[in-house]
C-alpha cells in the first residue's frame, strides 16, 4: 500500500513549497487543533499581549499565506483539468498523453521485445529485503517503539527487560491494566507500542512543559512559590523545537527561540511546537497496520477488538481534554466580560433521530466501554474530535487493520466516515486517505473507484519522481495493481515499469517484489497473446522472487503465500496452453508442477490467519482448480467446500462470485456421481444469500442475484434427490428471481443492469472527487457472469411451471418424508416393479 511510504514523506510534503509559492498548511484548522492549547493561548494573550503579538502576527501571516496558496491550488487543478480534457500541450497532461502513448506502444511490441526490456529492469536485483520492509518503513520505528526490541530474523518484538513469563519493565509499571494487558499478550506484534498511552508523547511533554510556564507566570507575585522543576531542560527543549520547526520548514521560528523572553512567550511557542511534532507523528503513523496478524483467527479477532477499545478510549479522552479547555476560556471570557445575552443550549447533545455515527457503530460493536459518551456526542462534536491530528491517524491506522484481517465493511465504514475530513485538512492527510480509500475499493472488487483514488493522488502530489523515488514506487505499483484487477495487462506492465524505473534513477536496485509483479505481468500478457515461452519466463521470474523472499524476509508468511499461489497458477495457464492444443503429457507435467506451491500458499494463509478468512478460501479455490485439471475429484470437493464456506461469509463477496463458484461444485459433485453431496454445501448457500441481500446486491445487480437464484434452485434439487424439501426449497428460489425480474423489467431498467456497481449515495460523492473520477483512462467492464433480464425471466418461469406440478403433487405428504418422490402427474406408466421403483426413485430429477 501507499501507506509504505505516505508516512516517510510526510515532511517532504510538508516541508515542500508548492508550484505557486508559499507553504502548504501545517497545522490542523481551528476546529481540530488541541483546544487546550488554544485556551491556554488565550490565557497568554490576556495576561501578556506584548510579548503574544509578534508571535500572533507571524501566525497571522502564515495563515494568509496558507489561504493564499489553497486558492493558487485550486486556481492550477481546474486550468490542469480543463488543459487535460482539450489538450495535450500541458506538462501535466503531456506527461499523461506520453505515458497512455507508451502503453499502446508496449501493447504493440512483441513478446521477445516486452521480455527483454524487462530483464534489462531486472538486472543486478537485490536479495535483500524489499525498500521499506522494515519497522516504521522508510522512517525507522517511532518513539512508541521504545521499551521494545526487534528480531529482524524473525520479525517479531519483545519487551526490552523481559524474562522467561515474568516481566520488571519500567514501561509497564505505568499503564493501564488494559494496557498491560495488550503489551504482554501481544508482546511479539509489537507489545508497548500497540498501546495509545504510548504513542504522542513528544506532543505530550511539550504541552505539558507550556502548562507549567503558563501557570507559573499568572501566579501572584505574592503567591507562595512551590518548587517547580522542569521536567525537561531548557537546552534539551530548545534542541526538539529546532528539530520540529526546521523539519516543518519554518526556520523563522527557530531563529525566534534565542530572542523570547518571559515564560508566556516561550508557552506560546511551546504550543506550537506541540501541534506540529503531534500533526507529524500521527500523519505517518503506521504501528497497527504493520501488525503481521499471523496469530491465527481467535488470536487476531481479540487483538482487533482491544485496538478498537483503545481508538474508543482516545476519542473519549480527547473530547473530555477539549471540553474541560472550553469551560476555562469560557470563565475567562466571561470573567472579563460577562455575555449580555442566555447562553446557547448546548450542542454536543445528540439530536432526538440523529443516526449512529458510522465509528460509534464500530466501537459498540467492538464492545467498548466508553459507547455511552461517545454514543451521546452529535455528528459536529464527533467531526471536532475526529479532527483532531491524533484522533484522524489512528482512525487511519485502525482502516489498515481491518484491511489486513479482512474485516471490509468496518474499513469501508471508517474510510467513508473519515476521508471528507482528510479533505478538510492538508495534502498530506488527503493523500494518505486515498490510499486507504482505493485499498478499501480493491477489496470490494470496485477497481474503477480505487483507481479513481489513485489517479487523484497522481494529480495532487507536490513533487515529481525523482524528488521522492519511494512515494513514486508505491503510487506506481497500485496503479499497476488497479490496472491488473481491469485485465489491462498493457497498462499493468507499463506501470511496474515505471516504479522499477523511478528506483533505478535513485541507484535502488530491483527486489523480490519487482520480480513477483514483473513475472505476474507477463504471465498475462502471454496468455492474452499465445505466447507460452513469456509465460515460461514469468514462471521463472516469480518462482525466483519466492526464492528470494523466503531468505530476504523469513518472517513474512502471507507475501510468501501470496507468491506460492502466483507459481501455482502461472503453471496451470502454461498446463491449460499445452491442453488447448491437445499436448496431454505437457500439460499434465505443468498441472502437477503446480499442486505443491498451491498446497504451500493454502497451509501458509489458514496457519497464519484462520481457515475461514478470505485469503484462505481463495487459496482453497485456486487448489480445487489444481485438483480438477488432476482428475482428482474428492481431494477438488474437499478445497471447494472449504472456499465454499468463506465465500459466502466474507464481507467482499459479490453475486458473481458466488454463482462462478457454486458452478463448480455442481460440477464437480457430478464428476462424481454423487448429487447428494451438495447437501453439505446448503447452509453456506442459504448464508450467502442473506449475506448479499444484507449488503444490497439484490438491489444493485438484481439480475446477477437472480441467476443465483435459478443456480441455488438447482443445487436445492440435487442435494435433496428432488425431494419435496427439494422441490419446495427450488420453488422458493425462483418465485424471488421472477418477482425481482419483473421488477426490474416494470421500471425500465433491465438495460441498465448490466454495468457494474457504482456508487450513487452522498456520501461517496464526498469521498471520490470529480478530478479523480475524470482522470480514468480506461472503458468500464463487467466481470464474471452476465444475464439478459429477459431471457432469464423467461427461463425461470419456465422451470417454475415444471416445479409448480410436483410441488402441487407433493402437497399432503408429511414434511419428513423426504425420500419419497412422487412419479409426474402427466405421465400414465404401468406399475413397476420393486426394483425398477428403486431405480426409478435414484434417477429422478425435474429440468431447469
């Protein structure tokens, strides 16, 4: 994912002036800054406006700056965009125009030509990790890391001064036992770092070493003076606040901290320093979604559901922080001058109506203490909060986490929720929520949306290539991904090019990882093209990079799985090639070739993750299609009901899906001559359904979710011999398809069902902007099965008619009579005997 580097080039992208000068924003908006540091600013400028007024001015100027610049922004977007949509005579758009030219042109060469550039890519490769692949990525570990030590053999984490089970850490001693709790259980995914008490501490201590100065320069005079030490020394604290501002570009505040006198000034600056070293580190935050998550499916759901307590936990504690600071500059306002008018009802209360906050939902859901405070906050009280720097990282952080276990309607929840505030903020935030947002997309099988993103991140980022060759790297292998997903293998080569090309400008040799998505690439185009030699060599190329990969980074299971499964298949299309043109014992060489990788990447993601998450059953799926290309039957029901169960559970599966699938295992089942197998299969089916009525596929392809209907009506009468449980179960069935036609057909929209899903609602127009949407470069497909609405009308009802007589001859028997199948009543037959009756009964099925 971007978010490999979004957090290592956050101080580029804040520090970096922008194309028509001056500073982008660096500080949150009012609205989202720690109001207890805005009352306390207040407080300085009530009792010390001198020594306030130079710095005020200077925050002034940057403010009319920062405005300044949003303005020339917007003014640059829309001239790109209306150059981009006329032209091609602009660098931008140029730079666009000569990059889709070299996508036709790589279209064009031939295979020989395509694989040679590629090697050209490819020479002098590491064997070392992959750039970035390391603990905090491109920054190194952050403050929160400290108390830990990390394994880079194995890749895990343990606690600094910990032995055998017993534990002296000076680190615990001050948490929580909630806390505690989380570090040592989970000590090897990152144990103190994984706690919230533990990160933000910079911010912290600044802020609270301004509320010291601050409260000592508004006691009397002749006040008694308590001993007041600070807790951090002066030279230490101008040191951080140099490094803070000089990073965040603003050297005319450094040279400010020889020249303050007075502890109100130096409060002031302190503050300021706080917002930027807290905007900072929860920008690039990135602990929780580097958790590996590999302690199998109960260890990863309770570590999930503690990280949500511990994001509910902050939302809480930031709210009570801001809310106590508003009363005091409250008082102090009214203490100065005292409101000629009532008061305003407050408007934190949630309104009588109002819906459940989309993070509310999450944080009840997750069982959180804390749901009653945050469940009485109003949507504009909850936005304030979430705006809030560190509030908007972890809530980041946390869509990372649930991408990682699979969890997609809760990442689809959190980034809808938090991207339109992304937007309120710098371009830093923006660029990291898009991130999010298409990873989000992909998983949902809405490549276009998150494509879309991507290009939106292309547009708006303010430097070129080889300014930050890692951002590039990463923006280019997700286009190349999105690309893959729209079976544009064209495109998916020229931008896994291009981010080899960007690490070879900047002297970063190629890794495992250009390998596995050069290898992933060709082996496309080869198969788009007929040439099996380019598939050979992309075989060559991934089985290296899982070579590599597993002595480069042992620790990474799921990467490695992933790649296993990549060698698997690439083996089946060159086994498919050979079979197509009737090569039998080629072909059979390369399918078996492929069982042994394939069984690798099963065993690897069900060990690490849980046999019913979804990569999982994707692997269990590609190792039934091993197993039928095999002729082995059994060992392809086995896999199939295993990706059978997860499919139908997941958050991301979709109608196509499920009909592609359940296709197969009626094949399969018939293979083996044994229909009533299926009936295992049932109570999946009858989830799935439910499932994707629960997430509106009924109402967003009806027509798709009614081919299910007509598959599910035929795998009811399979698995139950055409019973009457059968025969009623299949009725059922198909009366939902045909009123869902009919539907479809009364309102005129049959021909609209054909086009892929699309986001419609309000809030989705918040999230992707129209500059994103317009830079798509490529025509909308639909994939997976298609359906005229009117043929399959037709055909259900054609079905139903037959049905609609043996339900009507079944009716009066017993419901647990479910072997019993009663003979048509159109048909006139002697009475046979007993055993022509048994074989009678074993044949018997009705057509659809």
């Amino acid at each position: 994912a971007l978010s490999h580097t979004i957090g290592a080039m956050s101080s580029k992208l804040l520090a970096c002036r922008s194309r028509g000068g001056g500073m982008p924003r660096l500080l949150p908006t009012a609205a989202s800054r720690s109001s207890s540091s805005s009352s306390l600013r207040f407080a300085a400028a009530l009792t010390c406006p001198e020594q306030f007024g130079l710095l005020r001015q200077w925050q002034q100027q940057r403010h009319y700056r920062h405005r300044r610049q949003q303005q020339q922004q917007q003014q640059q977007q829309q001239q790109q965009q209306q150059r981009y949509a006329a032209s091609a005579t602009s660098p931008i758009a140029g730079r666009r125009c000569s990059s889709s030219q070299a996508v036709q042109s790589e279209g064009s060469e031939d295979s020989q030509s395509r694989v040679a550039r590629t090697l050209d890519l490819l020479h002098g490769y590491s064997s070392e990790a992959h750039p970035g692949h390391q603990p905090g990525r491109f920054a190194g570990p952050g403050p929160e890391y400290e108390g830990m030590i990390h394994d880079p053999t194995t890749g895990k984490w343990r606690l600094a001064e910990s032995s055998g089970a017993s534990t002296s850490s000076s680190a615990l001693a001050v948490l929580s036992e909630e806390d505690k709790v989380l570090a040592t259980r989970f000590e090897q995914e990152g144990g103190l770092a994984l706690t919230l008490s533990n990160a933000f501490r910079r911010p912290d201590a600044l802020r609270a070493e301004a509320l010291r100065l601050t409260k000592r320069a508004e006691a009397p005079m002749d006040s008694p003076q308590e001993e007041d030490t600070p807790r951090i020394p002066k030279a230490e604290l101008d040191k951080e606040m140099a490094e803070i501002f000089s990073t965040a570009g603003f050297s005319a505040a450094t040279a400010m901290l020889d020249t303050l006198e007075g502890d109100l000034a130096r409060a002031v600056l302190l503050f300021q320093a706080a917002d930027m070293a807290e905007e900072r580190e929860a920008v690039m935050r990135n602990v929780w979604s580097d958790v590996d998550f590999h302690a199998g499916e109960e260890g990863n759901a309770e570590l999930v559901n503690r990280l949500e307590h511990q994001f509910a936990s902050q939302l809480v504690r930031t709210t009570r922080n801001r809310r106590a600071a508003e009363r005091e500059s409250a008082e102090r306002r009214e203490a100065l001058a005292p409101p000629a008018e009532a008061p305003t009802p407050d408007e934190r209360a949630k309104t009588e109506g109002e819906d459940v906050d989309a993070i509310v939902d999450i944080c009840v859901n997750g069982g959180s203490s804390d749901v009653a405070e945050l469940a009485a906050m109003s949507k504009q009280e909850l936005n304030t909060t979430l705006l809030e720097s560190r509030n908007l990282g972890v809530a980041l952080d946390l869509v990372g986490v649930y991408l990682k276990n699979y969890e997609i309607d809760k990442a689809d929840q959190v980034i809808t929720r938090i991207l339109p505030l992304c937007r309120q903020r710098s371009t830093t935030w923006l660029c990291k929520g898009l991130d999010k947002l298409s990873a989000v997309r992909m998983k949902q099988f809405r490549a276009y949306d998150a494509l879309a993103a991507l290009k939106e991140i292309e547009q708006i980022v303010p430097f070129e290539p080889d300014e930050s060759w890692e951002f590039h790297d990463i923006l280019y292998r997700n286009l190349a991904w999105c690309y893959s997903s729209l079976d544009e293998p064209e495109r998916t080569l020229h931008y896994t090019a291009r981010s080899m090309e960007v690490k070879r400008n900047a002297g970063i040799p190629a890794s495992w990882f250009d390998l596995w998505d050069m290898g992933k690439a060709h082996a496309r185009l080869g198969q788009k093209t007929n040439e099996v030699e380019e598939m050979e060599t992309a075989f060559d190329l991934v089985s290296k990079a899982s070579d590599v990969i597993r002595i480069a980074e042992p620790g990474d299971c799921i990467m490695l799985a992933k790649i296993c499964s990549n060698v698997g298949e690439i083996a089946m299309g060159i086994g498919d090639f050979h079979h197509l043109r009737s090569d039998e014992d080629q072909a059979a060489s390369w399918y078996s070739r492929a069982e042994e990788p394939l069984l690798e990447s099963y065993h690897l993601h069900s060990g690490a993750l849980g046999s019913s998450k979804p990569l999982a059953g994707w692997a269990a799926g590609t190792v039934a299609h091993c197993m039928v290309r095999l002729n082995r039957f059994e060992d392809a029901r086995k896999y199939l009901l295993i990706a059978w169960n997860v499919e139908c559970t997941k958050d991301s599966t979709t109608p196509g899906s499920v009909v592609e699938l359940l296709d197969r295992c009626v094949a399969v089942h018939q293979q083996l001559e044994r229909n009533e197998g299926l009936i295992d299969f049932l109570p999946s089916l009858k989830i799935g359904l439910e499932n994707l009525k629960k997430h509106r596929w009924h109402e967003q392809e009806p027509n798709i979710y009614a081919l299910l209907l007509q598959r599910a009506s035929t795998a009811f009468l399979l698995a139950h011999e055409s019973s009457a449980v059968g025969v009623r179960a299949a009725c059922a069935a198909l009366r939902e398809a045909e009123a869902l036609l009919q539907k479809c057909i009364d309102s005129s929209s049959g021909d609209l069902l054909s086009k892929p899903k699309e986001a419609t609602s309000a809030e989705e127009d918040e999230v992707l902007s129209k500059m994103g949407k317009d830079a798509v470069d490529v025509e909308k497909k639909q994939f997976g099965p298609k359906a005229d609405v009117g043929e399959l009308l037709q055909s259900v009802r054609t079905s139903l008619q037959i049905l609609e007589i043996a339900e009507g001859a079944f009716r009066g028997h017993l419901e647990e009579e479910e072997t019993i199948v009663a003979e048509p009543e159109f048909e006139e037959e002697p009475t046979p005997t007993p055993q022509a009756q048994k074989k009678k009964k074993k044949k018997s099925t009705f057509p659809i």
